[in-house]
C-alpha cells in the first residue's frame, strides 16, 4: 500500500507475528488506548488476512491508517490514533 520512505516514527511497537485474527486487532486496540491523540502505533502482523483487517479496523474506529508496509514474513501497519 505504502513504500517505506512514508512510514512514520512509532511511539509504541505491537509484535502480533503468529497470531491470526483477532488478536492482531485486539492487541492494537489494547495498545491504541494507551496512546495519546496523534501518537502512532506500529503493529507487525503474519495473518494473511491482516492488510484488509487493519483497513477495516482504521475504518470503524476513526484511528488514522498512515502505512501498511508488506514484508516477506508478513506486514507492519501504522495507526495515528485519533
């Protein structure tokens, strides 16, 4: 979705490698609420299904989708929290 030259600096890092959906999302919601407003969240996810389900999650909560970077192990997505 993204290239790397527009990834932002994270102010919390979530490993969510091995765990398939929902617990890539339930961790990021859980780290999500210890941000303030503007900080961002990098998740790293190896669920398949982990690009279409951080878009949705963006979507439905109103946090800020800045990038989903795919890597060969899977994905790393940054959220600004709203």
């Amino acid at each position: 979705m993204t290239d790397t030259l527009a990834v932002p600096d994270a102010d919390l890092e979530v490993d969510a490698s091995g765990l398939k959906c929902p617990l890539p999302i339930l961790r990021a919601k859980k780290a999500l609420a210890q941000l303030h407003s503007g900080q961002v969240l990098k998740v790293i996810t190896t669920d398949v299904h982990a690009l279409r389900d951080f878009q949705a999650f963006a979507k439905q909560t109103g946090n800020a989708l800045e990038a989903q970077v795919q890597t060969e192990a899977g994905a790393t997505h940054y959220l600004r929290r709203r």
